[in-house]
C-alpha cells in the first residue's frame, strides 16, 4: 500500500455486525509512500497504523 496526507484506510469489520473503522493518513513514515503512517481514526484516537490485509486505501481527491 502506498497513501499520502489527505487519504482514507478502510478497514471492514471482520464479524456480521462489526463496524468498519476508517482512519485519515495525517503523515507517511516509510519510504514512497509506504507504512508506518500516522492516522487519526474516525474517533479522533491518532497513532500509528501498519495496514493489514484488510485494509482498503481510498485516494484523496485531486486538487487540480
């Protein structure tokens, strides 16, 4: 996975009734694009999230 500032991960949940957590990547630590990233959680927890296989990027709108 490669994000940038401004994208969105997805993450589904894994059970029937789980809720889907979805997170803003505030900042890339790995080389091009790659993990670990800051994210602050729909909830408003930050912390640093290495996405798993699970996880599903949502590209930022362009501004252009």
């Amino acid at each position: 996975m490669q994000a940038r500032p401004g994208d969105k991960i997805l993450v589904r949940g894994h059970h029937v009734g789980d809720p889907d957590r979805e997170a803003e990547v505030l900042a890339v630590e790995g080389p091009n694009g790659t993990p670990p990233y800051q994210v602050q959680w729909s909830d408003g927890h930050k912390g640093v999230y290495f996405p798993g296989s699970d996880a599903q990027l949502i590209p930022a709108p362009d501004d252009t």
